[in-house]
C-alpha cells in the first residue's frame, strides 16, 4: 500500500450526488485539486439505467409543494432545495445543452428523453473545470492516521489518500447490480458515525392473491383509484404483480404502508374503484332492478364497475359480488368506495427503487459535515430520507450534493471578507504588531 500526494478533496462516490458536489466546489473556488473517486468502471449507472425509460429531473412544482414531498425530512431538506430548487435544476441541465420540458403530469424531462447526452456534457464540463476522476477504486475506510483507503478492484492495489476534506455520495442499498449495496454502513459506525437500518422505498408490497386472479390479472394496471391509508391518501394508478401490487401510487404510499407493517405486522390500503362518484349515486344506480342480467352485467351497466376492477371486488370482497349483495345497495357502494387491500410485507431491497435508513440526521451538521469528522460530509440516498418517484430523489440528491460541495470549498478555502482598508493600509495593520512590540 502507497500513499499518494494530498488532495484538497475527495469525493467517493460518482452518482449525481457526487458529481455535483465536485462541480460546486470547484465553481466556487477553481484552485482547489478535486478527485471523484468511483467503485464501478464508469459513472452514474443508476442515473443512466434511469434515463432508459425517459429520464425524470425533477418536477414542475413550486417550493413549498415539492418540500411538502420529502415526508419527515422536509426540514432538513429545506435549506439544500432552496438554494438549489426544481427551476434551477431545469436551468443547470439547459445549460449543458439538454432542453427540458413539463410532461402532462408536471414532471420535467430532457427534450431526448436521455440521460446519456446530458451526461457526456456534464462530464466534459467537469473535465474543464479540472475534477479529476478514478474509476474502480473501492473506499475501504480510514487508516489509524485517518487517511482514506482504497483497493483497484481491477488489480487489488491499495493506496492511501490523504484529502483535506471528504465528500461521501456513496449511494443506498436499492440496485446493488449498479453499485449501491450499502455496504459502507459497517465504516461509518466504526467511525463514530451513526446510522439507521435500511428500508424498501419506492417499492412493492406482498399480498396473497388467489391462483386465478394472479393467473388473469397478473400485470394489469389499475387505473383512476383513490388509495388511501391513515392519513395518507392520493388519485393513481397501481398495477396488480405475481406477488402483489407496485406502481406510482403504491410507490409514493411506500412509506406510511411500512410504518403499518412495522406496527402491526399488516396495512391495509383502502381503495375507491370509483372515485368519480360519491358513495350516494352509486347506491341510487346500484339500485335500480336488474331483470334478468347476471350480477357482473349488472355492475357494468349501472356503474361500469368492470374488468380489474370487479375482480378487485370479487378477490377482496367475495361476499359484495354476488347478487344477493344488490339488497343492501348502500353497504356495496361503501365496499367500491373503500374495498380493503391487506398488504403483508414490502418486496425485498434489491428489488426496490431507493430506500430508506442510512446516516441519521443526528450525525450531521447544517453544512452536511459529520460532528464527528468535520472534515466529512455525507450526501445523497446515504442520507436517511426517502422520496416518491418524479423526479424528487435525483432533485434532493443533486442540491445536497451542491450543498455540501460549496460548504467544503468554503471551509478549505474561506473567502476573504472586505475590511474597507486599501492595501496600504492593510500592510500597515498587518506590520503594526511586530512595530508596537520592538517600541515595548
């Protein structure tokens, strides 16, 4: 193991997170010597593979509305996506030559629906600005001197690095084919940096369909459904799985359906099949005689309650499909408007978008820095927060990583305050010490 010549600073991790962290440092101060350090042979692999199916940036909302979608960190988010909100995010990618637009749901996409140009400009531009980058360099940890440690996981040589400052963007534990199996946790902890078990976000949950459902239904969206669970509710769309349900509003439900299953072992989502009626019309409807049409025909006539949707009735409440159901019309209009959904577990991590857990908020200060090692600051989905898909993970990832960049080039490098003295008066004050001791 050799050690190399001292770095200003040190990113590890080469994801959004730390990219931008290196690009805010060395906009704010250009002398500093900047290296990315990254585990996998090339960078951003989750970002890519993202961008395969159109790549989300961020999301058209205001402030307030965007913050409002970060859950039990929306305070501490606060300060980093204010100075770094979704129209800034749009204005950084214009930038570099990828033009965006509002999608229909307000989220904001590349004109190409790519992640890879904007990449290659992003990373030509950091080049420029004079970021270094070495690829298949796994972080070990810190040696007893607290330098950092790292192995080429190509040739198994180990070198230490001794940075003035380090940026941590090193990922969750969600992907691990892409690089992100959280296996840093193990070093932090031992450094005195605390950190809260992983969760699945932004995930799937199991439920225990039948045979014949699962057989028929298997990969069918569910569309235009009320879900609600405690507090928590929202109009989407979800899709039936082998296993159970996934999709966006399943997705962006993800956190409080955990917090269920932590407390009581299951969660039940209530489901509105019908959302655009009330409770009272479907009842009236529900009511009018059916003659000699089957029960099924008659629920597609009366309120067009048909395909996934009656099977939905039919799986989670046999006994309201069934014509002896039509007898009490306002007890089946309730079961449309709230048919329960019990859910038995969350899809395992691998199979998750981004996760919670990470290193607790208590470990870190105002600039990201860890109280225990000034010097380090932890950014991105290492961070214990979550949030849905629409582009609001990459926008908080990116503005910590912007955060934390501008706060350690400030710390390695503060910048000068005017004292309103011309230089020769600031060399007369400098000088005026040794004067006034050789008068003594």
């Amino acid at each position: 193991m050799t050690n190399a010549k001292p770095l200003d600073l040190a990113i590890i991790g080469g994801g959004p997170a730390g990219l931008m962290a290196a690009e805010a440092a060395l906009a704010a101060r250009p002398e500093l010597t900047v290296c990315v350090f990254e585990a996998k042979p090339s960078l951003a692999r989750k970002f890519l593979m993202a961008g395969k199916s159109g790549l989300n940036l961020t999301h058209v909302e205001q402030t307030k509305a965007f913050l409002s979608r970060f859950g039990r960190a929306s305070n501490k988010l606060k300060s980093q996506i204010e100075a770094f909100p979704p129209y800034e995010l749009r204005r950084w990618a214009d930038d570099l030559g990828a033009e965006t637009f509002v999608g229909s749901s307000g989220r904001i996409f590349p004109a190409v629906m790519k992640a890879s140009p904007l990449l290659r400009n992003w990373l030509r531009r950091l080049q420029r600005q004079g970021a270094d980058v070495r690829l298949n360099q796994k972080w070990l940890g810190w040696d007893e001197k607290g330098h950092l440690k790292f192995r080429d996981v190509k040739t198994g040589y180990e070198q230490l690095i001794d940075a003035d400052a380090t940026i941590l963007a090193l990922g969750g534990a969600s992907w691990p084919k892409l690089g992100s199996v959280g296996d840093w946790v193990p070093l932090l902890e031992e450094a005195g940096i605390p950190c809260a078990p992983w969760k699945p976000a932004n995930c799937g949950f199991d439920t225990d369909w039948t045979a014949f459902f699962k057989e028929k239904f298997g990969g069918e969206p569910v569309k235009n459904v009320r879900l609600s669970i405690g507090e928590e509710a929202l109009r989407g769309e979800f899709v039936v799985s082998d296993k159970g349900v996934e999709g966006s509003a399943i997705y962006t439900l993800s956190a409080p359906i955990r917090d269920a299953l932590e407390e009581n072992g299951t969660a039940t989502v209530l489901l509105d099949l019908m959302p655009d009626r009330t409770a009272a019309q479907l009842a009236n409807r529900l009511s009018v005689p059916r003659g000699k049409r089957s029960f099924a025909t008659h629920m597609r006539k009366s309120v067009r309650l048909e395909g996934v949707k009656a099977a939905l009735l039919r799986e989670l409440a046999p006994e309201m499909a069934q014509a002896a159901a039509l007898e009490d019309p306002q007890a089946l209009a309730q079961t449309i408007k709230a048919l329960p959904l019990t859910l038995s577990g969350a899809r395992p991590l691998e199979e998750a978008i981004s996760v919670a857990g990470g290193v607790r908020w208590s470990a870190l200060s105002f600039d990201l820095s860890t109280r225990e090692r000034p010097d380090v600051y932890c950014v991105g989905e290492m961070v214990d927060w979550e949030a849905p898909t629409g582009g609001y993970l990459l926008t908080a990832s990116m503005a910590q990583g912007r955060w934390a960049g501008n706060a350690a080039a400030e710390a390695l490098m503060p910048a000068e305050v005017d004292d309103g003295l011309s230089d020769e008066e600031r060399d007369f004050a400098q000088d005026l010490p040794s004067f006034t001791q050789e008068s003594d």
